[in-house]
C-alpha cells in the first residue's frame, strides 16, 4: 500500500501542476511509450507521484533525471545496464519494469538482462561497454571504486562519461529509496 496519496491533475494546486506537465508533457512523454508514466485518471506513477509531494525538490530531481537519460555521451545500453544494475542491487520492481523495456529497445539481449538481474555483470564484447558496467557495479556493491577500476573506466569511456555515471548511480539509488519508503510498486499493484 502506497505511503502517499497519489493526486489526479485536477488536485493539483499550482506548484505540482508545473511539475506534472514537466514530468507528463516532457521528454519522457516524447519517446517510445514503453511504460505508462500516468495512470486511466492522470495519476503520475512510479516515483513520479513523490515529486509532486515536493514540488521544489521533485522539481530538481525530475530535471536531473531527465538530463541524465537525454542529455549524457553515455550509450542507451550501457545507460540502461547501468540503471538496471541499480535496480537490481535495490531489489527496485518499477525501475526493473520501466527499464527492461527501455533496455531491450536499446539492443540489450535477453542474457545480458538476466545476468544483471540476477544481480551479475552480463559478459560484454565491447571494452568500454565492460569497464562502464564494472565502474556502476563496484559503485553499487561498495560505494566507491578502486583506482585501477576507475582509470580504466576513465580511460575507456572520458572522465565526463565517469562522472555522468556516478550520477546517475546516485540519482537512481535515490529513487529506488523512495519508492521503498512510499510503498510504490509497478502499475496494475495493489496501492
């Protein structure tokens, strides 16, 4: 059961209405629909509904996870195996169902999405792929990263792609927290 009331549009007052339209109108509306991010009565899902709770910081938070699916150098797969390495390590049944999708379009194959969510690191043929995955997991098992497993993410991958994925760690780490604390699970759950 949801810890959070989860508004329609209509009771919105001024400061959510801004941040639903930004969240429901933008980016992420933009591309292919692989998730429903409302629900039949206009309702936000996921951690999307927590933002609206506070709509200054769900404002920033909702800009910068926007910035970091669509406006990084990172790849769409290794992005998705990212997110999805973080889903798995929080045991996070909406990042899992909003992103294997999103994984899948963006070429990722049936074993590659097992292993990492199995809690592994899938086998990658591309070394800069390999290093960037290997960079999140150590990051998500123990917060941090050795040297030569940094130098060698920075080394492969640029030192802005590095910092895009500390990121990005960080920012859904933190929606995998919320959606925990709040009780969201996927779509069609019992809330």
């Amino acid at each position: 059961m949801t810890r959070l009331p989860r508004p329609t549009p209509h009771e919105l007052d001024a400061a959510q209405r801004v941040l639903y339209h930004a969240i429901a109108d933008g980016p992420r509306a933009n591309g292919p629909r692989l998730f429903s991010l409302t629900d039949g009565e206009g309702r936000l899902n996921g951690p999307f509904n927590a933002m609206l709770h506070a709509p200054a910081v769900g404002s920033a938070l909702q800009e910068l996870g926007s910035a970091i699916r669509y406006r990084t150098t990172l790849s769409d797969r290794v992005r998705e195996m990212a997110i999805l390495i973080v889903a798995a390590h929080w045991d996070s049944a909406f990042e899992r169902y909003a992103h294997e999708p999103i994984g899948r379009a963006a070429g990722l194959t049936e074993a590659e999405l097992t292993a990492i969510r199995s809690g592994g690191v899938p086998e990658l043929s591309d070394p800069a792929e390999a290093a960037a995955v290997d960079l999140v997991a150590a990051m998500v098992a123990t917060g941090d990263a050795g040297d030569a497993l940094f130098d060698h993410a920075v080394s492969l991958n640029g030192t802005e792609a590095v910092v895009e994925l500390t990121t990005l760690v960080g920012y859904y780490a933190t929606l995998a927290l919320q959606l925990r604390v709040f009780r969201v699970g996927q779509p069609g759950d019992p809330s």
